[in-house]
C-alpha cells in the first residue's frame, strides 16, 4: 500500500503568506468564511451577529472587514483571538463593534505586551523578512488616500484557563487552550456540529512542517511537551476539516490524524534524540551537525529547521552556559579581540584560511575567520568577497524561508 504523500508537500511556502488585497472572501462551506492575510481572519455569521476569529494586522484589517461585509454586514457579537501576536490582534479595532465580546486565552497579556514592550527591537529583527510585504501595502494604501489603521493594543473582555464553551445565534463553539502552539496563549475553535477546528497558527504558519521553538526575531522559548500534548488535544476532537491560519483547510480525518502524528512523532523523537546526546556528553554544535530526522518523519523545515530546534531544546533544558570556555561567563564578545588576532595571524593568511574552507565545503567555518578580518578590518575587499562567496552557497543550498532571508540580507550589506 503506498503512503499518501505528506500535506506540506502540496501546501504552498511562506512566500505566499502575503497581506489582504481589497478581493471577496472566500466561501469555506457550512457559513465558514475566510479572508486572507498575515494571518488570515475567518467570520462565522449567526443570527445574534458575526463571531469572528482573528483580525490581522492593523493596516489590512480594513480589507478584512470589507471582504466580510459585503457577505453579512450585520453587527459583530464576539472576537477570539486563538493567540496573542500582532497579526492576530492588530485589527481588534476594526472590528470591535460597540457592544462586541472579545475572548482570548488568560495569558493574552504576556504575549501581547512582549511585542509592545520589544516593540523596536523586534520590528528590528524581524524586518529583515518581514517588512516589504507590508511596507509596499502601505505604501499603495496612502498614495490611494486609504485610512491605514494602526495597530489595535485590546484588552479582553473575557479570559478562560482550560475550555471556554458558548453558544452564539445556534452556533455552539468549543475554545480549547493549546499552549504548545506559538504561544502559551494559544487556543483553538472547534465546531462540533461541523467536525471542524480553527486552529489558528498551533502548527506554525507552514502546516506540517517542524515548529519554530525559537524564532530568529526573538520570542520566548517554546516547549515540545506542550506541542505533543496540544496536538494530542486536536487529535482528540477527530476533525474532519482543520483551518489554519494560512492558506486554504485540509479536509479528512485521516489525513488530518496521520499529519498531526507525523509532527507529534517527529518532534518526540527530536527531543529524546537531544536528551540523550546531553546525557552522552556532546556539545550543541555536535549534535546539532549530527541529529537528523528518520526517513519516517516527512516534514518540512521552510520556517523552522531541525537543527535550530535541537539547540533551542538544549536551551529550554539548560539554558544558556555551554561549559565550552570561560568566556560564556562574561561580557566580552570574540570580536572585541579580533585585531589582535588579524595582527598575530595576519589577514592575507586568515582569508586564505577562510578560502580554504570554502573550496572544502565548509561556508561557516569559513565565514568565522572572515568575520574576524572584517570586525578588524572592514574594508577589507579579500575577506568580503570570501564572506560574500560563503554567504551565497550558503543561501543556495537552503530552503528555510527565514535563513534566505538572513542570507539575502547579508549579501546585501557586504555589497555595500
């Protein structure tokens, strides 16, 4: 019997997660209707008003509301946020009715205020791959004289803990805490007359693909046993048809138990797979270079990657003392003695040496000794164009849409 190919194998990338355009939402069935975005947000009409989940960002949220209206313009009675990050929040205002319940999981408020208290140094960090799709949005938005709404900063009108149970205009929905999605904030709608769960972004924003334990913006760490065991809660409900927060549903139970299974064995396995190699002795680096999924784990890594996850599964156990020198112990970076190694070795010999590696298939090492030349050098030409030479294999061989990015942005900055 031959297996069914993986869901993430048909799924589309990240680089199709783009904002809300001013087009029709779209018509999932059982008055289910979804308007792409960011994050996309999904209205559920009933005959006390619209129940909507998820709001976008603040500048598409308009485009949101839009697309919903011209299918029910009816007030809207509840939001639910199934977690607290912008792209799920930012457009609250827009859709706050007066009189509008707005429901999130009772840890909203951590995640919330992490980006408005990290606000700069995440737009910062997260630019980088993140900021031209909305900035070119924006941009078109204002030249066409459009109100760009700001981000919304809610306050809930109601939290729960575990499970919130409601019955809005003959719907009846079931909000479950999952807090091994994005954010110990996460929860899931589910729908028990439609065998159908809005699972927000619990998988990510690529489904069937490994987690980001860490995002390389910068968020708080996330735990694999809270992932395994919130999956284990939709595995539970036995969908039928599950919404993510990207792209269109996968439909079937079987495809969706055999998905969720897949990511709850692989990440099991991952996480073992490093305890053990803690327990044997080996450094980080090691088993990040060494750990690779079985065959029997097909997933993705356009978001996340195995080999992040195994550090950041160290980290979440350990923390972040390596017992690899002393120098972990203090402020003082390898940079800040880079001159006086660039003067010893020299830096015609340091860029040979980074050469060297290169031709050996060996970018990062390589790109470590021309950082050294360059934290002491900076205009040093060699040692760029070795950087940028390591930089491009690098980027040539990767399909994480987040280290493209990095790549793509350091290339950028060595050519001037």
């Amino acid at each position: 019997m031959t297996t069914p190919e993986p869901v993430w194998r048909h799924r589309e990338d990240t680089y199709s997660v783009l904002p809300a355009r001013p087009v029709p939402a779209i018509d999932l069935g059982d008055d289910i209707w979804m308007s792409k975005g960011l994050s996309n947000s999904h209205m559920l009409p009933t005959t006390e008003g619209r129940v909507i989940v998820n709001c976008g960002m603040g500048f598409e949220s308009v485009y949101h509301r839009a697309a919903f209206d011209a299918v029910d313009a009816s007030p809207v009675h509840t939001i639910i946020l199934t977690q607290g990050h912008p792209d799920h929040f930012g457009g609250v205002d827009t859709f706050r009715d007066p009189g509008a319940e707005l429901i999130t999981q009772a840890n909203f408020f951590t995640f919330r205020t992490d980006f408005e208290k990290l606000g700069e140094f995440r737009q910062r960090n997260s630019s980088f791959a993140w900021a031209k799709q909305s900035w070119d949005v924006i941009a078109r938005m204002m030249e066409n004289g459009e109100d760009v709404k700001p981000q919304s900063s809610p306050n809930p009108d109601r939290m729960f803990d575990d499970e919130l149970e409601l019955e809005i205009g003959g719907r009846r929905l079931h909000l479950i805490s999952t807090p091994g999605g994005e954010t110990t904030d996460a929860c899931v709608v589910w729908l028990p007359e439609q065998r159908t769960v809005l699972a927000g972004n619990l998988l990510g924003p690529l489904v069937g693909h490994v987690p980001n334990l860490v995002t390389l913006r910068g968020d708080r760490y996330r735990d694999v046993e809270d992932y395994v065991g919130s999956l284990q809660q939709v595995r539970d409900l036995a969908p039928e048809r599950y919404i993510s927060g990207h792209f269109m549903p996968i439909e079937g139970a079987d495809v969706i138990d055999r998905l969720l299974a897949t990511l709850q064995g692989s990440m099991r396995w991952l996480n073992d797979a490093v305890v053990d190699g803690m327990n044997a002795g080996k450094d980080v680096h090691t088993l990040m270079r060494e750990i690779r999924l079985p065959d029997e784990y097909d997933v993705g890594q356009h978001y996340g990657k195995v080999a992040w996850n195994v550090r950041a599964i160290w980290e979440t156990y350990a923390g972040w003392f390596h017992h690899q020198s002393t120098t972990e112990l203090y402020d003082v970076p390898a940079r800040a003695v880079a001159g006086e190694v660039v003067s010893a070795a020299g830096a015609p010999a340091l860029v040979a040496a980074a050469r060297a590696r290169l031709d050996a298939g060996e970018a990062p090492a390589a790109l470590h000794l021309t950082d050294l030349v360059l934290a002491a050098q900076p205009d040093h030409d060699d040692a760029r164009q070795v950087a940028i030479a390591a930089h491009q294999v690098l980027l040539d061989t990767s399909d994480n849409f987040w280290e493209q990015a990095w790549l793509r942005l350091q290339l950028e900055q060595l050519a001037g």
